[in-house]
C-alpha cells in the first residue's frame, strides 16, 4: 500500500496506493525520509477523509495545473503563465518551522499567507546570474554576509529542490564576474502575485461543485499585491545601435535592426523557440516569428509604376493584442529583407543561416550587448522602444504610431510623448512672447 525507498543520488522515493480509498498509485521523491513520510501520512489522511465523507481541502498546486490546463491556454499570455507557474514553484525556508515551505503544497486557503512569505524570501536578492543554463542568486548567508546560492529550476517529475550555497572557489569567482541582473522588481514580484490572485478568484467562483468545494469564499483580495513598475523606457542612439550590430553575430545583426526598423515584439520578429517540457503542464508553444508568407513585396508595372505597395502582417492568433498587425513596407526594411530573400532557407525571415531559430539567443544577447558597451538592463523590448522614440522625433502622429506599433490603446503609444516636445514651446514662451508685444 504504502512504501519509501532510498534511490542512488541519496534522495528518498514515496509511493502511496490504496484502491479501497479510491487512490492510484502514486509516486514523490523527497529529500530526506522524514519528508517522504509526512507525505504518505497526508495522502492516507486525505482519502480517509474523502472516505467518511469529509470536505477535501484543495492544494494550490492542484490549482495551478487546472488553471495552467484549462484556462490559461486560452490567453495571448500563456507563455507568460507558464514560466511564472515554474518560478512560483521555488521552496522558501520559514525561519519560524525551521522547514522549507513549497507554494504548490499549501491548503488554497492559507495561500495568501504563505504566498507573502515567499515575496519576503525573493527582497533579500542582491544579484541574480545565469551560467551554464542554472541560475544563482546572491543573498545574504548565515551570518549576514552575501553569498552565493544555486536555485534549482523545478521539473515535473520530482519534488522542487531547495536552493545550496555555491562552494566551489571557481564557480564563486565566475559568478562574481558575470554581469547578470540586479534585485526582483517590485513589478516583476507584482505579476506572480497577480497570477496567484486570479487562480484563486477563478476557483472560488467556478470550479466549487456539490460536494467539492475548491474556496468557499474569495481571499484573493488579502494578496498585498507589490508596488506597479516605475515607468522607464529605453532606447539605442544611432552611434550605439551601430556599435550593437558590430558587436552582434552575423545575422543575428539582421534580427537586431529589423527589431528596431520595425518596432514589433520579439515574438512576432525572431519569435520564441520551445524550450521543452514544463513542470506542470504541456509545452512552452513555439512562435515562429516574421516569416516569408507575412512579407508582401511591392508589385511595379512594366514601366515601373507601383501596382501593390509591400507590407507586413501578422494575423491576430499570433499578437498580444489579439488583433491582426499590419505596416507598410519602408524603404530601409524592403532593403533589409531583400537581402534576407537571398539568404532564405525555409520560411523564417531571421535564423541562424541554416534556417534554424536563434536557440542561444539570451546568449547572443547578453555577448553582443557586452561587446558593444550598452547597459546590460537594455532589453530586446527596447528596441521597439527604440523605434518608438525615432518615430516621435520624426512627428509621426500618436495614432499612426499606435497602429504601427500594434498598441491596444492610444494611452500605450503615449508613453512615448515625451521625446516630442515641439508642440509646448510655443507654451513655454508664451508669456515673454506677451510681454515683448
């Protein structure tokens, strides 16, 4: 019925089955012995409760797989969910019990709580770093002083590992010298808080039936959620960007000015490549970005007349606004892509020659942005950002940005407005104007 066995890495596998009670076999693997049994001692207690006819108390980790299985997949921002859902997953130790505390296998209705327990575990973070495809965070150690930690990226098959301290001198010395990112933003923090909100608010208003109550009341609301983003948008001066396409591998040079020729987000450019299975559900999708069946040459007559001006598009299965997205073709990206149309192979506009997508791109991202001097917080986002801002200073009206943009609402592109600041001068002078007259 019930079994614990020591593997080979020295962690400890639970199995649990009990056909009386309407359990399949199931499997966990834990850290130590005495985890694994707390685990088969709740399993048995819940179908013995289930058994007698007693309320079953909902985990949220069987929250956020229904939600991931049924109702993100319907949003533009699944991806977005996705990589959320595996990050919440990260274990906190709780000073207080002295044990690791996992979000996923916390009753629904003590979410709230320990969710602000897991906010409070991310603040410390003083760095964060990625190397060889693992990330560390540098927080404050036993003693108070900054250390090291590698933080295990959660899989589906295993019970979510807590984070280590670095040791190795060289791992240490590597990490202190690689650029990496800063502390959690507040906004960054605020976003997994939102997904948690929502996940509750769906499964106290629909997912509670006759005899399986999921929440009987809405606690969405005692999630404090983190202080919004400060508002901060960045772009590439040409003397940069230039020095940014030098830097860049060749053809990931292309992909760079095409993001700031055309100011799309990355997906709909270069895309997203897959990056295998998650820890909850399904795979990551994989966006195709700008392929050849979405760029529409300009058509000339015999006499060189314009019969079909060129454009892109995209149809609206593939933007975050759910809308199709469409631009006339410039002068400057007709070229580009014209030089790409002889570089072609297969139907992706920008890959790596061989018609591959750009599977090391945060790789070539980060070398290339070293090389050319530029802040490392510039993101690839910023390069629509960088488009944005040139179409300002060129006087393009806020409505056609908008639309060139793909932006839902006109109070989007306005973040922009700043950069223009031609039609409040005559504003600023009007008063000495006044007064000369």
């Amino acid at each position: 019925m019930s079994s614990i066995r020591k593997l080979k890495n020295a962690r400890v596998q639970a199995s649990y089955e009990n056909k009386f009670r309407g359990v399949q076999r199931t499997k966990r693997t834990f850290d130590t012995r005495k985890e694994a049994q707390e685990w088969l001692a709740a399993v048995h207690g819940d179908a013995t409760a289930r058994l007698l006819g007693h309320q079953r108390r909902h985990l949220f980790g069987e929250a956020l797989a229904r939600y991931l299985r049924e109702e993100s997949p319907k949003k533009k921002t699944h991806d977005e969910d996705l990589e959320r859902a595996r990050l919440l997953r990260w274990p906190i130790w709780d000073p207080d019990t002295r044990r690791w505390l996992r979000l996923e296998e916390t009753p629904l209705e003590e979410t709230p709580g320990v969710l602000a327990r897991w906010i409070a575990d991310l603040k410390p973070v003083a760095r964060r770093s990625y190397l060889h495809k693992r990330q560390f965070h540098k927080r404050p150690g036993a003693g108070g002083a900054l250390v090291w930690y590698e933080q295990p990226a959660p899989t589906a098959d295993a019970r979510p590992e807590p984070r280590r301290e670095v040791t190795d001198p060289a791992l240490i010395a590597a990490l202190d010298r690689a650029p990496g990112r800063g502390p959690f933003d507040s906004g960054t923090l605020r976003k997994r808080q939102q997904l948690v909100s929502r996940i509750l608010r769906i499964a106290w208003k629909h997912w509670s039936g006759p005899g399986d109550v999921w929440l009987a009341q809405d606690i969405a609301g005692k999630i404090n959620l983190e202080a919004k983003s400060a508002s901060c948008t960045r772009f590439l001066t040409y003397d940069q960007l230039l020095a940014l396409l030098i830097a860049a591998p060749v053809h990931f040079d292309d992909a760079i000015l095409a993001a700031a020729w055309i100011g799309w987000r990355r997906a709909n450019v270069v895309g997203r490549a897959a990056r295998g299975k998650k820890d909850t559900v399904g795979y990551r999708r994989e966006l195709s970005g700008l392929e050849w069946s979405n760029v529409v040459f300009p058509v000339t007559d015999e006499r060189g007349r314009l019969v079909q001006p060129g454009y892109l598009w995209k149809d609206r299965d593939e933007t975050k606004s759910g809308k199709p997205l469409a631009q006339p073709l410039s002068d400057r990206v007709e070229q580009l892509l014209r030089l790409r149309w002889d570089l072609r192979n297969g139907n992706g506009v920008f890959h790596r020659g061989d018609g591959r997508p750009f599977l090391e791109f945060r790789h070539m991202w980060m070398t290339a942005k070293r090389r050319a001097g530029i802040d490392p917080a510039f993101r690839w986002h910023d390069l629509r950002h960088t488009f944005g801002s040139e179409m300002v200073r060129a006087n393009v009206p806020a409505r056609q940005l908008q639309e060139l943009m793909g932006h839902a609402s006109l109070a989007t592109t306005q973040v922009y407005t700043h950069l223009h600041l031609d039609h409040l001068r005559d504003a600023v002078n009007a008063p000495g104007n006044k007064r000369m007259h």
